[in-house]
C-alpha cells in the first residue's frame, strides 16, 4: 500500500512504483472523480487511444428491462 500527505498547499506527490508503473509524466493531466468519499485520480488520455476498447461489445442486456404499466 502506497501511501501520501497533504500538503499545506493541498498537493499530494505520487509515488514513484505508481508513476512508473501507469508511466506517468511531468505535466500530465489528471481527472479526479469521488464517488462514496473515495477520490479516484485517472489519467487523462488522448481520445487515439481509446481507438477499439470497445471492439466486440454488444448492446444485448445493457439496461434493466422495465415493467410495464
């Protein structure tokens, strides 16, 4: 478990193994997402990359089906 501290501007420093391991970079932008008070940090990537992450995906069973009225 890798663990930080805020600092008294606010600012947390990623570990080494983690900016290594997700090959992070000087600058890079981040998106913080919190959800159930847990503040997730995504790195931001460019839309090239997302090229084919949904190859094979269906739309079959996405949503709950609905009852009638």
């Amino acid at each position: 478990m890798n663990i930080v501290t805020i600092s008294t501007k606010y600012q947390v420093v990623i570990p080494k193994k983690v900016r290594k391991l997700l090959n992070l970079k000087k600058g890079q932008r981040m998106i913080v997402v919190v959800k159930d008070g847990i503040i997730n940090l995504l790195p931001e990537r460019p839309l090239s990359e997302m090229k084919g992450i949904f190859k094979g995906m269906t739309t079959e069973d996405l949503r709950e089906e609905r009852e009638r009225l």
